[in-house]
C-alpha cells in the first residue's frame, strides 16, 4: 500500500511515519511538511527509502 502523511514532521506526523515503517503491508510512503527535518536529527526520523527495523 501507498501512504502520503501529512504534516509528516510534527509531533503525532513523526508518531505515525514511525509506525507506518513497520508495517509490513506499507510498500512506499511520501511525508509531506512545511518544514525540513532538523539538522543532526536522529536516523530513524530520516527516511532515504530503505524500511528499518
């Protein structure tokens, strides 16, 4: 399945990005924010395409 999060940088949009990763039936995601993920942010905030487990 396809996932567009919206607001995918805020408090709940982060939560969310998170728990869709792990969620084997999640083939692809696009985060859409208005701002860009902070400098130095942990690597599980930062998606480069790959799932993490």
């Amino acid at each position: 399945m396809k996932v567009v999060v919206v607001g995918a940088t805020g408090n709940v949009g982060t939560a969310v990005v998170r728990a869709l990763t792990a969620d084997d039936r999640v083939s692809e995601m696009v985060g859409i924010a208005r701002r860009a993920p902070r400098v130095g942010a942990a690597q599980d905030d930062v998606c480069d395409g790959r799932r993490r487990r």
